[in-house]
C-alpha cells in the first residue's frame, strides 16, 4: 500500500505471555495546501488521493464551488533530507473568475488529523453558508437503506482491514449503492477526500445523496455537508450540540448512532420514508 501504511516491530502483551511481532501502521505525515503561492494551511492526513484532498477543502472554505472554479493541482517541490520530493505540498490553481482569497482564510496554526476546524482565524468564519439549498432537496430514504450503510462503508474500507486505525467517508445514492469511498486517520480529511472527488468529477453540488461517516457528527462534518450540497448527514456515533443545531438551520437530515437496526434523527426527519 506504499506511503498508505508502514511497518512497526512491536512488543505484543497477551495475558502473560509476551511476543515480538511487526505491525502494520496508517500513515500520518503533513500536507501543505498553497493557493496562489501562498500557504493557506498545513494538515495532518495519510497520504493518498491528495489531489480530493485539496480540492475537498477549498470546497469546505467556500472558496471553491463549482469544477470550473478549480484550474489546476499540482505537487509542488518539497524534499527530504536526501533530496527527494515528499509529496507534501500541493499547489491549488484558481480559475482567473474566482475572487482572491480572503486573508482571514489562513490559518494561524498546523491542523491535525483531528481538528478539520482548528487554527481557522476567528470563529465568525466557522459557520459559512453553501451556495446550495440543500433544504429544498426532496430525497427520501427507508430505514432499511439507512441501516445498511454501516456495513457497506466497513466492506470498503480495505486499508482499515490492515491497520485498524483510519476513519471513512461514503457518498452512497438513496438506495444504499456505494458511490465513493475515502478513508483517512482524520475523519474531516475522509470527508474532504470524497467531496473533492465529487468536484473534479464534475458531481457537486450532490443533491439526492447520502454521506455516511464512521465517527461522531461533529459540526464541521456538518458544515463540509452543507457546503457540497449533500442533504443526509449519517454517523455511527453521536452528533454535537452544534452540529444539530447547524443541520437544522441547512436543511440537512442529521442521523446519529446508526448501528445495527436502530438510529437516532437529530434534525428534518421528513425525508426518512417510514
């Protein structure tokens, strides 16, 4: 799996017996993201469809909408102590029509694996308005398909399977079929992944699809949601305060806490079809 994962001699412990074994790792390493020659930011992420990456988050800062808005990517030089490109920083080219960047976009601090949010400049930008309506979408979704999204994201997730140790984003049509699948040790960069995808595939905005993720609902999954037209939100485990909130005033069917045949929906329940 290349760069994805690696190799760690460990001590394994199990009761009292002891043994020494290799085990496989998810790959954290940083990626700088530049726009117009100028860092916008720097995230910790397991490298792999960077380009989605990319494209996903500028898509999340509403800097970009639309595939057109996007003119290039491309990996910019940055080596190692031996001289070797990493692939760690990714140039994004904006299309001459999109507006310059906003100063305040940049973010004063290193984001990690954890934090889709963190180091953004003030806490006014956080909560940014889609350019689509998501409330107008007039998806509908049984139970039945809500209840099997858990197991088909598992099924894909094939770099989970070695490491036990990476977050996954869905894009699935109402029916339950898989459209894409990302996977990645922080559960915003999944997300981005799958949306940046949508992008660059000329998909966005994702009216009549469902997003299912394998962590909690937080609000800026919620808001990535938002900002890709995306109008069910589905996670294994549970929402924030915020994040309901934030999916009532868009419009989006929030569902947390989809396990098994049971799931709880935190905000516009009217496009469950019970």
């Amino acid at each position: 799996m290349g760069r994805v994962t690696s190799r760690h001699k460990i001590l394994r412990l199990d009761g009292a017996a002891t043994s020494r074994r290799t085990d496989t790792l998810a790959a954290e390493e940083p990626l700088e993201i530049r726009v117009g020659g100028r860092t916008l930011t720097v995230t910790m992420r397991t490298p792999g469809d960077d380009f989605d990456l990319v494209a996903g988050f500028l898509v999340a800062e509403g800097i970009v909408a639309e595939t057109r808005d996007l003119a290039g990517l491309r990996y910019c030089a940055g080596t190692d102590e031996e001289g070797r490109n990493t692939y760690n920083v990714v140039e994004a080219v904006l299309a001459a029509h999109v507006p310059p960047l906003d100063p305040g976009l940049q973010r004063g601090v290193w984001t990690s694996s954890a934090c889709g949010i963190c180091g953004t400049t003030g806490i006014e930008g956080l909560r940014r308005m889609s350019r689509h309506d998501v409330a107008a979408d007039p998806l509908r979704i049984t139970p039945a398909a809500l209840y099997r999204l858990p197991g088909e994201l598992r099924a894909a997730q094939k770099v989970f399977d070695a490491t036990g140790g990476l977050h996954a984003a869905g894009l699935f049509t109402p029916d339950g079929r898989l459209v894409c699948v990302r996977e990645d040790v922080g559960r915003h960069n999944a997300v981005d992944k799958v949306v940046g995808w949508a992008l660059r595939e000329g998909r966005l905005p994702l009216h009549g699809h469902v997003l299912a993720v394998s962590a909690r609902a937080s609000f800026e999954l919620t808001q990535k949601t938002a900002m890709a037209g995306i109008p069910v939100l589905a996670a294994v485990s549970a929402p924030s305060s915020l994040a309901v909130e934030l999916a009532e005033d868009a419009g989006i069917t929030l569902v947390g806490f989809l396990r098994g045949e049971g799931a709880n929906v935190y905000a516009h329940p009217e496009r469950i079809d019970v």
